[in-house]
C-alpha cells in the first residue's frame, strides 16, 4: 500500500482560531509543510461569503497562489469547497492554471450527494483534482455505501474518503468501510480517512488501516498537534514519525515541530482543543460535538448530567447540531417546578431588618479579604455564599443552584450545620442534609426554592447563580444587597492557565473561553440593569460590572 499524508491545519484547525492565522502565519506553515515533504497540503477553505487576506479563507485559486512557497514545489496544494457552509460555486473557479492549487476537496452531507457529483464534474472539468469526502461516512448503510461507490465509479475523482465526522468509528467499524468501499471501488481512485480523536483512536485508526495490503494509495488527513475543533484531529508529528519509523523514511519531522513551536503552541494557550471526556460523551452517543461544547460552556452540570442530556438527543438531530434544540433540552433537563412559597417566607424572616451580603466566587474575595471582614464587622450584614462556603468568612446562609459546585459541596454542608442552605430545585436531594420542619429556617438544613422562577431570558447567563439569588432576595422583600467578588471576567495575562486568577480559590474554578465569556457579561450586565430598576446593588469589591453601570449613569448625566 502507498501512503500519503495530507495536512489540514490551516482549513481544519481554523475552526479553533475563526482561521486567523495571519497571512505571514500561513505563508510560513505552507512553506515549513512542503520542507517536511508533506503529500498533500490543504491551504483553506474556498468560499464566497469572506474576504480577509489574514484568514486561511479564500475567494479564489489566485488569492491562495499569494502565499503558496515559491516553485519548484513537490507537495500537492489543495482546498476545500464545503456545501452547505459559505461555499465557493466550483463555476466561480479558474481552471487549474499549475502554479495554484491542483485540487479541491469536496464535503458533502448524504442529501447532498446529487449537487456534490454535478460540482466534482465541474472542478475536473476545469482541471482540479477531486477529492470526494461524505460527512458522516458511519451513519451510512452499506447498501448506502455501495451506491455511493458506484457513482464514484462513474465519476472517477481523484479520491473518495472515510469521515470519522463525530470521532465515533471503533477499528471494526472504520475497517469494514474500508474494506466495503476497497473491494467495490476502481483501483485507481485514492483512498483517504478523515479522523476526529473523540475516542482517542485517531492514531490507532490511522495505523490499522496502513497495515490492511491493499495496491490502492491511502491518504491520511491530519493536523499539527491535532488542531481541530473539539476533540481535534491525527496528529502531524505522531503519523509522520510513524510512517517513518514503521514503512518509509521520508518526513522531515522537525519542520513540523518548527510549526508547532512557533504558531501552534501560542494558539494553544488561547484556545481550548483536545480529548475530553464531554467530547468523548458524544462520541460514544454518534452526536455532532458541538452539544458537548454548549453544556460544556454552561459550567453547570457534572459529565453524568451530560450524558443525560446527549442521550434525550433524538436520532434525527444527531449529526447536524441544532442550537435551539440543545437549549431547550438543557433547560427542560434543569426544570424542576416546585412551589417554594413556605421557603420564600422562611427566607423572608431570615433576612428581616438585615444588611445583606452576598460573597461570589471571584478573586477579590482573596485580593480585598480584609475589606469585607472589615465590612462585616463593622455592618453586621446577613452574610450568604454563592455555590460555595468558607469557614474563613461569617456565613449565615449558602445558596446553590449549579450541579458541579453541588458534588464538591455534599460533604462540606453537611458539616455547617446549622447553617440554612438554599438550593435550587434542578438539584437532586440526595445526600444534602435534612431540615427540622418544625424548627424552620433558624434549624439550617435545605430550603428548596423553584429553579424556573428565578431564571433569567435565554442565553449563557439565564442560570447564573448571583443574577437568580438577586432575584429570589427581591421576591424576599430585600431592597439592598452589597455584593463581593461579583467581579466578573477579565483577560489575564499567561493564557488558559491565567483564568485560574478569576477565582478566590482554584477549587472553584472553572475554563473560561474568553469570546464566550464576553457573551455571558454582556448578558449578565443587561440583567444587573433591571435589577438595578428594584434593588440598590453596592459592590463591595472591584467589579468588570460596577465600572459599566458607573460610566453608563455618569454618561446619562
């Protein structure tokens, strides 16, 4: 069997960075790939809807002409043409001119089909070579397969692929198809394997299938350091080093390295990609991984609740990811109506003729901790935790409304009694210690309040635990609440790993993606504003939040 490598870290891995890899960037990935003798290059996505020469996103075969190495060049430049996702319409393409790209790789879902074989003949026409690339390879029948060959017969592209699309194909599954579409297929027609590593098997996939004695050439897709949303990609550095070491001496590895160390390695400490065990969740249920990553990005639910959520996911929604749906199953999972009247009265007394203070999780309860023992000596307030407690500060009540706070907080409950713990009714009762009904809220134990009430309008903030207390305490009768370590998120120099500095504490911490929390604190802030309209909101601490509301009432005069 012939093997060819062909990377896509610029079109595959641009999913991670919106594909702002700049245009030197991609001058010099090209140029380190092709000094590695990679086989096959793909430069990008070709599409009608952007222009942005510092993207790998190109309107045209010229503009990817511009930054490919100067010739004489030994590795095939290609790119991809996705229907469905801002594509290029192959009659827009000049022909294949051999100083450009010499192919273009096709993407198509199985509805598709029809329109990807009329296109494929345009480009082939036009003197590209075709590489033909069904998304969802495992959600066909073999008889689906096999009728898919024939066409590709009829065709006769330059390749015909395997999608791993949601990373969930076994050994089994990936060599049956192989083996299916190898026996079925003309011989001349390359072979390729497009892997996602949701089950860690990108690798061992890559390496069964070179294994299997075939005359047919096998093409290998992968990335630098697997750079590809979710889960990510087959490595470049782990296949080439593979094939050298096991088949033929013929990468320059180093080169790749050189990609790594220079670019990769600093989009890693902005970007999040990689196994997880979300993405693994997904895989192993065949959902497109983009569910896992909105759950994920709630930072409320433990992996089990998770996996409950992807599991409700109905067959028909599974490989196209719909937003609206994972929403809604989201918020139908957290609902869990309870009449809280009793509760609400019991809280009621509790804060009765007091100051209140609510202590948030962020990191000026460490930075400005003697400011607010000072305040609560010399105040008095009724002190309440927000999804967590610290025997270093007074606490009179805690608040808990999110399942992953709740597992680490089972235990430590517990043992503040007879402290009050108000919990929100999307979480279970297990283990949460019991109240003396007869004694009432002064006994400690859980008051259950009804999560739905107290939410706020759709998006990553509805379920925000500090905007849901504020709710509750106004339905409480509270008129003032002081707030401390509302803070807010602020990009922190040093990468992922500086997020940890938003939090007091690194237990609490959770990964923050910064484009997604800007979303959520303008969410927040919009809230805070109509809260503001019956609450005098005091922050007690530096706060993202306090200095916009300031600017907007200085600005209003």
């Amino acid at each position: 069997m012939s093997i060819q490598v062909l990377d896509c870290t610029l079109r595959d891995g641009g999913y991670i960075n919106d594909w702002a890899f700049g245009r030197k960037t991609i001058r010099s990935v090209l140029d380190k790939l092709e000094k590695a003798r990679i086989d096959i290059i793909e430069c990008g996505f070709l599409t009608g809807m952007v222009r942005d020469p510092e993207r790998s996103l190109f309107g045209s075969a010229a503009e990817i002409a511009e930054v490919l190495p100067p010739p004489p060049r030994q590795s095939l430049y290609v790119a991809m043409i996705a229907i469905g996702e801002k594509e290029l319409h192959p009659s827009l393409l000049a022909p294949c001119g051999g100083d450009g790209i010499g192919g273009v790789r096709l993407t198509f879902h199985q509805e598709e089909a029809g329109q990807a074989i009329k296109w494929a003949a345009i480009l082939m026409d036009k003197g590209y070579r075709v590489f033909m690339q069904p998304v969802g390879t495992v959600f066909y029948t073999d008889l689906e397969l096999l009728r898919l060959v024939e066409k590709m017969n009829a065709l006769h592209p330059y390749a015909f692929y395997i999608v791993d699309t949601l990373g969930s194909m076994y050994r089994n599954q990936v060599t049956h198809r192989f083996h299916l579409i190898n026996e079925n297929m003309d011989p001349a027609v390359h072979l390729g394997f497009h892997a996602h590593n949701n089950l860690q098997l990108a690798f061992s996939n890559a390496q069964v299938l070179g294994k299997i004695q075939t005359k047919r050439t096998l093409i290998l897709d992968s990335s630098v350091f697997g750079m590809g949303r979710g889960a990510g990609n087959l490595p470049t550095e782990l296949i080439t080093q593979y094939i050298n070491k096991n088949i033929a001496s013929r990468y320059d590895v180093s080169m790749v390295m050189d990609i790594y160390d220079e670019y990769i390695a600093a989009i890693r400490r902005e970007y999040e990609w990689g196994y997880s065990v979300p993405y693994h969740i997904a895989a192993s249920n065949v959902c497109h991984p983009n569910y896992a990553t909105y759950l994920l990005q709630r930072q409320t639910l433990t992996m089990k609740d998770i996996e409950k959520i992807i599991q409700s996911i109905p067959e028909e929604y599974k490989v196209l990811y719909d937003q609206a749906l994972i929403e809604r199953l989201y918020a139908a999972y957290q609902s869990r109506a309870v009449d809280d009247s009793e509760a609400v009265r019991e809280v009621a007394a509790l804060i009765a003729g007091r100051r209140l203070l609510l202590l948030c999780p962020g990191g000026s309860l460490s930075s400005e901790y003697d400011a607010i023992l000072d305040f609560i000596a010399v105040h008095r307030p009724f002190v309440i935790t927000v999804n967590f407690a610290d025997a270093r500060f007074p606490m009179d009540a805690c608040f808990v409304s999110n399942h992953k706070r709740l597992d680490i907080l089972r235990q430590e409950l517990r043992s503040l009694q007879p402290l009050p713990i108000i919990v929100t009714s999307n979480l279970s009762r297990e283990g949460l210690p019991r109240r003396d009904e007869g004694r009432g809220a002064e006994a400690g134990g859980c008051l259950f309040v009804d999560y739905d009430r107290y939410t706020g309008p759709d998006g990553p903030a509805s379920d925000n635990a500090g905007l849901m207390l504020l709710r509750l305490l106004r339905r409480c009768g509270a008129a003032e609440v002081s707030l401390a370590g509302f803070d807010g998120f602020r990009p922190l120099q040093g990468g992922r790993g500086a997020s940890a500095g938003n939090y007091y504490s690194s237990e609490l911490r959770l990964e923050v993606d910064e484009e997604g929390a800007q979303e959520k604190q303008e969410q927040i802030l919009g809230q805070l504003r109509e809260l503001a309209k019956d609450l005098k909101l005091a922050f007690l601490t530096r706060s993202v939040y306090e200095e916009a509301l300031s600017q907007e009432e200085a600005s209003h005069g």
